[in-house]
C-alpha cells in the first residue's frame, strides 16, 4: 500500500495566472474544492493507503498541490524551488514538513524544480519533465541526490506545463502518457522505453486524465477522462473516477493534489 502527503485547499482560490488554466476573472469556490479534496483523500484512504497532512499556509492558495512541494525515493527528499515567485514560500513549508516529522535526508534544492510536478519515479528511472518550469540542471541534481538515473523528457505545449499533466505511472515499469505534450526526440525515448505503454488521446489530456495516481492495480482519475477509463480497463487496471473540477481552475488534478512517500 502507499503512503500519501496531502494539503487540505482551505486557502485554494484563482487569484493569479502562472499556467494556462488559470483565471482570476472566473475565480474559484473554496467550499466546492475542499468538497472535491476530501473525496480524493476518501478515496485514497478507502483503497487502504496511509494519508499525511501538511497545514496548509495562508496566502499559498496552491499549496494544496502537494506533488509539487519535493519528491520522496529511498526516504530522501529532494525539495522543491519554485519557478513563479507566487509559490516560492510552499518549498520550505514542505521541507519543514519532512524534518520534523523525522526524515534525515532533505535536500534543499540549488535548482529549479517542482517536485513531483515534473520528477516520476519508477522501478529503475525518474523521468523528468523540463520546458516550462523544472530546469535540466535540476535533474541532474536530483539524480545526484536521490541515486537513481534520470531520463530528461521536453514538454512542447504549455497546457502541459508539468510532467505529471501528461503522464503518469502504471505501477514500477510503465506509463500512460499523452503524445502531444513531447517534443519529438522525448516521444522517441518513450516509445523505445516503453513499447507497451497506453497512449492518451488529446480530449482526455485536457481534461486533466493524465494527471492521475496509480497504485498498480487501481488509477485514480478524473472523472472527465472516460475514454482512457476504458482503454485503462481493458489493460486490465480499475479506474477510480473522481470529480476535481473545481481544482481545474488552477491546472491541477488527482496527482497535483498526491505526493508519494517512498521509504
């Protein structure tokens, strides 16, 4: 079973644009999220996963994007060092976190990265997203620090601004990944690494399908990607739909909100 580090969005609301989903004219209704949120962590809780909560900090409305704030392999937490000023302040309240909940290891990063948001890891990879936030040069660091290789993939279109937008693991040794989020070398890497990988048309990708948490058996996904549920269901996986529209409004699904301890 898995262990989880979630953010309950008591502050979550749309009050600035730093990715294309977002805007403040539409706003956002903090009730309706917190709604939403707790259904996701019921939903967890339900398949027998272990659940962590992180306070969540005033005026740090996406720090219910818990994917974002380290990545966790080994017990080692790389931490995070965001690109947009708005969000600066989330990656030293998760590296506080760990430290005082007795992880030894944490790593204060140099570079830019946005912690699962672009870092996925697998049995014997991390594949790193880079492009839009998460600088090559951290992916060199985290493979310094966390020991495993990193296998840097270039996003192309800004819809798809982190790697966990466009993929996302099916168990240790595969993926599920919409093809028009890569550049073109990055897609060739995918499909040479992963030939029996499920591939995610478009109208799922933009409803946030691929922004998903796999436990190897079930996948936790929006409720909007009905196709891919299928496609997920023949493979032999059970999709779990969960309805997160309101966290939409700030580019985030079922992963954003989802950052896996790996001891």
């Amino acid at each position: 079973m898995a262990h989880y580090l979630m953010c309950r969005p008591t502050h979550f609301d749309v009050t600035y644009t730093i990715n294309p989903w977002m805007d403040p004219a539409r706003g956002a209704d903090p009730a309706r999220a917190v709604k939403q949120w707790e259904a996701l962590r019921a939903v967890h809780l339900s398949l027998g996963h272990t659940v962590e909560l992180i306070e969540p900090e005033p005026g740090l409305p996406d720090m219910v994007f818990a994917a974002n704030g380290a990545t966790v392999v080994d017990g080692r937490v790389y931490g995070a060092r965001f690109v947009h000023p708005e969000r600066a302040a989330e990656g030293p309240a998760y590296e506080a976190w760990f430290r005082a909940h007795g992880y030894a290891e944490v790593r204060s990063p140099r570079e830019v990265n946005e912690g699962e948001g672009d870092l996925l890891t697998l049995d014997d990879v991390i594949l790193a997203g880079t492009g839009f936030r998460t600088t090559l040069a951290a992916h060199r660091e985290a493979e310094d620090f966390l020991g495993r290789p990193v296998l840097s993939l270039r996003l192309v279109d800004p819809r798809f601004y982190h790697l966990d937008t466009a993929l996302f693991t099916l168990g240790g040794d595969n993926i599920c990944y919409y093809p028009g989020a890569f550049a073109t070398e990055s897609l060739a890497l995918l499909r040479e690494r992963f030939p029996k990988a499920v591939e995610a048309a478009e109208a799922d990708a933009v409803e946030f399908g691929l922004n998903a948490v796999c436990d190897g058996e079930h996948v936790v996904l929006t409720a909007a990607a009905t196709d891919l549920a299928r496609t997920l269901e023949a493979e032999g996986y059970q999709p779990v739909p969960v309805d997160l529209t309101e966290l939409h409004k700030a580019g985030g699904g079922p992963k954003c909100c989802t950052l896996e301890l790996r001891p």
